[in-house]
C-alpha cells in the first residue's frame, strides 16, 4: 500500500506538471516564434558548424587537452536543435574561465545546457570540464 501511495502521488505530480505544460502551449509557442524572429539565421548554426566553433574557442584560449562527441540534432521542419556533449582535462581554472566567455559571446547560438566540473585528483590544481552545448538552426 505505502509503494502504492508513493507511486500514485509521484504520477499525480507528474500529471499536473503535464497538465500545465498543455495549458500554456499557446504562450510557449508563442514565446518561441518570438525569440526565432530575433534570430538571424546566416548565424545559426548546424551541427558541423557547432563542433567548429567550441573547438575554435577552445584553440583561441589554449585548451588542448579537448574532445567532441557525436552531435546529436532533433528538428522538425522550421528549427533543428543540435546537442554536443563536449570534455576539456587537466586545464587551469583561468583558461575555462576564459573559455566559458569565448562560447558566451556567441550566445544565443551557442547555449550551455549542463556542465559537471570536477578535479582529476584531490591534489590537482587542473579541472575537468564536462559541457553540454545546444544550438538552434534556423532553416534558411
């Protein structure tokens, strides 16, 4: 009965965040059409296109220790979403700092939609940075 219950207020919770996603959709896509428009697609970028640029921030700032995985990208018609999960190891606090300017200044093409930072080992003065980068491609 007591898994029952938690199960039962876990959906109910989980309906009700639903509910209120379908009771705004018409201001969400509203929102969503409205900073499209802001966009200028010449500048949006494919997923190609994002690899280049993170790897070309990384470069300017002195990263080496770097790596891209596969790009995932999901669309439908208008708008594709490009995804890239992206590692730098052993860097310097300053040169992500730096590097985490580099990719704000192409915002909002490029967006942060996660990162984990962590220290190779207790006594480490390095940082690795795991990033997970999104862009929206505009159809031309």
């Amino acid at each position: 009965v007591k898994a029952f219950n938690t199960q039962q207020r876990s959906t109910t919770s989980a309906l009700t965040v639903h509910q209120q996603w379908l009771d705004n959709r018409k201001s969400i896509e509203a929102a969503a059409h409205k900073a499209a428009e802001q966009l200028d697609p010449a500048k949006t970028l494919n997923g190609a296109r994002l690899l280049a640029a993170v790897e070309g921030a990384a470069r300017e700032v002195g990263l080496k220790q770097t790596s891209g995985g596969n790009v995932a990208t999901q669309g439908s018609g208008q708008f594709s979403v490009h995804t890239l999960d992206y590692t730098v190891q052993r860097a310097e606090w300053d040169e992500l700092r730096k590097f985490h300017g580099k990719l704000e200044q192409q915002a909002p093409y490029i967006g942060v939609a996660g990162f984990a930072l962590a220290a190779p080992d207790p006594n480490s003065m390095q940082l690795n940075l795991s990033l997970t980068l999104s862009a929206v491609e505009v159809a031309r």
